[in-house]
C-alpha cells in the first residue's frame, strides 16, 4: 500500500529557476543548435518573459521565410 504523498512547490522559486542565467544559456544553447541546423538566413532572440525565459526562433531573409512558409523549416528542424 502506498502512502498519498503531498508536493507543494513553492512558485516563486520555481520561476526564479526558469528565468535564471542557466535557464537562459541552456535554451540559447539549444537554439543555436536549431539555427545551425537550418544554416544561413535565421536567427535565434533570447528573451526574458512574466514566467520564464524563452527563445523566439526565426527567419532574417527573404529566401528564409519562404523556406518556412513552403516547408515548416523551423519545426522540422526541431525535432
């Protein structure tokens, strides 16, 4: 029989986790990766959001964006 266990996290240190410096270079690590990946023409913006830190992923050129509107370059190039 197993007991119900209880975990309350404590939120504030929670989102103090997510917007950390770590946090920042591991997701701009990670994008940099996908950036390389699609080669010229994109670019990856790190930014600080209300919760967490996030990494917006996206085209620079002409050719990029259309590379991304025909094929979904970015999400196939996330997996």
């Amino acid at each position: 029989v197993m007991n119900k266990i209880k975990v309350k996290l404590n939120r504030s240190g929670v989102r103090e986790m997510l917007k950390s410096a770590e946090m920042q270079s591991l997701l701009a690590e990670r994008a940099q990766a996908v950036v390389n990946r699609l080669g010229d023409g994109y670019a990856a913006d790190p930014y600080v959001g209300k919760n967490r830190a996030n990494v917006s992923i996206h085209p620079e050129t002409a050719k990029a964006f259309r590379e991304t509107y025909k094929e979904n370059s970015i999400l196939k190039a996330l997996r």
